[in-house]
C-alpha cells in the first residue's frame, strides 16, 4: 500500500479514538482511506484489520457489503456511463466515446496522464428516464446527451478537481 498522508494518518488516529468498538470504525475508516486512494484493495483491507485488531475476513465483509467502496477505481474520478438500453437508446455510447477523448483518457478503463479520470460504461443506474445517466464516484448526473457532453467535461474539469462530485 502506498504511503498515507500525514492528513489522512490523523483522521484515521481520530476516528479509531472516536468509536469504543474497533468494528464501528470499518466504514467511516474505509471512507477516510478511498479518499485518498481511490480504491479498497487487500492490502488496504488488511492495513485496516491490523490497525483495528480485528479479523481480516471481519473487515472485508463490512467492505464487500457497502457498494460505496470500491475495488476497482484507477483514478481520483471514477466516470461510468450508463449503457442499458434506455440509456443506450439516446447514444449513452456516444456520450461515453466523447468524455473519453475530451478528458484524455487512451481507453475504456484506463486512467488519463494526470490519473485524475477514467471512464468505462455500467449498467442501469435505476433512474432510466432521465437519461442518458454518467456516474461520477458516487453522484449521478441525468440527461447528458451527446449534444450537453463538450459542456460536461467541461463542468467536470471546472467542478470537480479535488473536490467530491455531488450531482
Ligand atoms: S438504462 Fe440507464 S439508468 Fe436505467
């Protein structure tokens, strides 16, 4: 695992003195460490089970239980785009080709230069009439069309840098 920030070290030292019960502290800790590296592997895992006496196992399925954490983000915005088929019916996959070029991303999946973006495609969002929908980290954002997705990236790249994205 990579060296924390002395930032993040300190929130984590709070919050283990903040909850009695070491297994109170799995999420908010989890919260605290896929801020600052994107992404809850086994190694992070296993760093939070040590730092908690508790068993890894235990960890993992406070983990594996919240979607919120995710295992596979390979840069600071995780960018979905829906391709269900109401989605996929209004050029989800147009939207999806135009944030990839437009944020310098060289594939479906795979981080930009700068490891600020990706952008790959997901499945129903479950808010199928207001799209087509993108999916940043965690907020979801309705109606983007290929005609509002030279804007978007725009508003992404003006909004969103260092900052959580909040639709
Ligand atoms: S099809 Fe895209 S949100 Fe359901």
């Amino acid at each position: 695992m990579q060296p924390l920030s002395n930032q993040t070290l300190e929130a984590i030292g709070k919050l283990v003195m903040q909850y009695p019960q070491p297994k109170s502290a799995i999420v908010p800790i989890l919260h605290v460490l896929q801020k600052e590296l994107w992404s809850i592997n086994l190694d992070v895992l296993s760093f939070v089970s040590d730092m908690l006496s508790l068993p890894l196992l235990e960890v993992e399925s406070v983990a594996s239980f919240y979607p919120d954490f995710s295992r596979t983000q390979v840069a600071r915005y995780d960018i979905r785009v829906c391709r269900s088929i109401a989605c996929g019916m209004q050029e989800s996959n147009r939207v999806a080709e135009i944030l990839l070029h437009k944020l310098g991303c060289p594939a479906f999946g795979l981080p930009s230069a700068d490891n600020n973006y990706s952008v790959d495609f997901c499945e129903c969002l479950a808010c199928c009439d207001q799209g087509p929908n993108v999916k940043i980290n965690h907020a979801v954002f309705h109606k983007i069309t290929p005609e509002k997705a030279n804007a978007f990236v725009e508003y992404i790249k003006n909004e969103f840098l260092y900052n959580e994205p909040s639709s």
